[in-house]
C-alpha cells in the first residue's frame, strides 16, 4: 500500500514536501522507523499530515 495520496510525479512529490514540511527531525526519524512495521498500514503521510495542522 502506498503512502502517497496524489497521483503526481516522484520528482514533484519530493519538491513538495520539501519546500511544505517543517516537521522535526526526531518526528521525521520516528515516522522513517514506523514505516518499517507490517502494521503501519494507517501510517499518514507527512505532507497530508502537515496540511492538517
């Protein structure tokens, strides 16, 4: 299951998330982490969850 929820290309998708995202590093870290456990399915993207704040 993909974590990305826009059908754009890679290129633009890491664009957006770098010019998008403030997230901290120890944030970023724990959600690389998470994404390795086969239950992580429900993991929310990071740039769906930095437009929910």
């Amino acid at each position: 299951m993909s974590n990305k929820t826009l059908c754009i290309t890679e290129e633009l998708y890491e664009y957006m998330l770098f010019v998008s995202l403030r997230e901290p590093d120890v944030l970023r870290e724990l959600r690389d982490e998470t994404r390795q456990d086969e239950n992580a399915n429900m993991q929310i993207p990071a740039l769906r969850l930095a437009w929910c704040r």
